[in-house]
C-alpha cells in the first residue's frame, strides 16, 4: 500500500509542476486479456477475457513530434478457461476463471510520424490490488489457496498506435507484455489488448 501512495504522490507532482504545456484529462477503454505460460499458452482451452480500462492521464508536449504521457488506471484483467483445473485431491472442474485487478501507471513517449496518427512506447508498473479464482466447482475455497499468493507487482511492456480524431478526443489500440510473474514460483505472465478512448479535458 506504502509503494501505492508513494506512486500516486509522484504521479500527483508531476502535474503539479506541468507548464502551458500540460494536457489533463479522463481514459476508458475495453481489455482483451490472457496469461501466457513460458514459450507457449498454458493450455489449449484457454481464452481471452474481457474487462475494462478506467482512469486518468497526464500528457506533457515535447514538440511537433514528441509527447510524454503519464497514466493512472484501474485495469480489469485474467483469462477464462473451459479446461480442466486439478486440486490438491484430484478432482478436477471446468469452466474456471481468473480475475486480476491492477493499478497501472504506464509511462510513454508519443511519436506523431503524421500529424493526426501516433505510436507510442514506454515501461509500465503495475500493483496487483486483488487476483481471483471463480469456478462451478464446490470445493473452490480449498482450490483459491494454489491462487491467493499472487505477485503484487507487475512489470510490464507497452506499446500501441493512436489518432487524433477531434474535438479533444483519441482512440488507442494498447498491446502490455508482462515480465513478472503474476503467481510465484511459476511462469505465468499478463498478456492484454487495450482499446481505448481519452478527451482532453484541462489543458495548462
């Protein structure tokens, strides 16, 4: 929690000492995302799950071509599976999800190669507030405990493209590439799509 607050108070005096320059506002978008396990998927019946991207941003202008842009986003993330998941007893369910709720604070630069059109990149930290197991399966409780020691921090990758398409407003299409593991001792890794719409609301 102490790493949360320390971030967000960061975040808060970079815009505090942000110039003409300086453009604030809100960002909400839709999220595709998956786990990936080493070199391969973790099974065959794995599927993406869908959730949500909800927060603020905080982009700075550089010049003509360049942007600096800083973001806070509650990001709704997991996979979904009709596969068969195993407990400590061996019995086996289907039908099992996993639901991974972050904090995100990307940090990017923007590259404006046409006026309108942008590709951007940058390092992302991620703290995980909560990682869940969900299934059919009656004995879950005893299942949660393989689950519950989740990694609360995550490093990630991003990149993505975006346009300008007026009236203050840009779409995005986001690809994160995780390099933690989201559970300990194991090779699982966030993998998420990100789509999503900002309005510039506040310009300093």
């Amino acid at each position: 929690m102490k790493k949360i607050i320390l971030t967000i108070a960061l975040f808060i005096s970079l815009i505090s000492v942000a110039s003409a320059q300086f453009t604030i506002g809100p960002k909400v978008g839709l999220n595709i995302s998956k786990e990936h396990y080493g070199n391969e998927l973790i099974d065959d019946d794995i599927d993406f799950k869908r959730g949500f991207n909800i927060g603020i941003f905080g982009k700075y202008y550089l010049s003509d071509m360049f942007d600096i842009q800083a973001e806070l986003l509650y990001s709704q993330q997991g996979y979904k599976s009709d596969g068969i998941l195993a407990d400590y007893a061996g019995s086996f369910t289907q039908n099992y999800k996993i639901t991974s709720h972050y904090l995100n604070i990307p940090l990017v630069i923007k590259y404006y190669p046409f006026k309108l059109i942008y590709i951007e990149a940058g390092p992302q930290i991620g703290f995980c507030l909560d990682y869940k197991l969900s299934s059919n399966y009656s004995g879950i409780d005893e299942l949660w405990d393989r689950y519950k020691d989740y990694n609360s921090v995550d490093f990630s990758l991003v990149g993505g493209i975006g346009i300008d398409i007026g009236y203050g407003l840009n779409v995005s299409a986001r690809y994160n590439h995780g390099l933690t593991h989201t559970l300990p001792n194991t090779d699982f890794k966030n993998r998420v799509l990100q789509f999503s719409l900002t309005y510039n609301l506040w310009e300093f």
